[in-house]
C-alpha cells in the first residue's frame, strides 16, 4: 500500500498548490525584447561558430555532390547496358 501511495502522490504536478506552481520567474516585455534583438544580430555569433556553420554547410555540399555522382554512374552503366545490348551482331 506504500508503493500505491508514492505512485499517486508522484503525479507530475496534480498534487501542487497554486502558490507553488507559479515560482518561476515572469517575464516582461522589456526582457523579450532583449533576448530578440541579441538573437537577430547580423553576423551570427562568434568567429568559431561560423566556422562551424560553414563546414557544415560544405559536408552537405559535398555529400550530396558524391550522391550525386553515383546516380550519374548508374545511369551512365544503364545507357552503355542498353546500347551494348542493343548493339548489331
């Protein structure tokens, strides 16, 4: 009867009051305004991460262009296969 007890009472915040509920801290919109214009300046951050936002970038470039470059060989094989096959005896 212990364990039900715990379990019920462990309720992820049925059991709170109102008072303890509200702790967290509000926010004003002088300090929304704050963290916005932070997030929305031009040059987008540290020299570091740029850095890593470009070679990012440059991976995907370069693992889609290798995609890409295996399709072409496959079809490049089925376009030899087709006109091999179709070749004249």
């Amino acid at each position: 009867m212990a364990e039900g007890s715990r379990a019920k009472g462990n309720r992820g915040g049925a059991g709170r009051s109102g008072a303890s509920a509200g702790r967290g801290r509000k926010t004003t919109a002088s300090s929304r305004s704050g963290k916005r214009a932070a997030k929305g300046r031009k040059g987008g951050g540290s020299r570091t991460q740029r850095v890593v936002r470009a070679a990012g970038i440059l991976r995907r470039v370069v693992t889609w262009s290798l995609v890409a470059a295996i399709w072409l060989g496959v079809v490049v094989a089925g376009v030899l296969a087709w006109y091999a096959y179709d070749l004249p005896e």
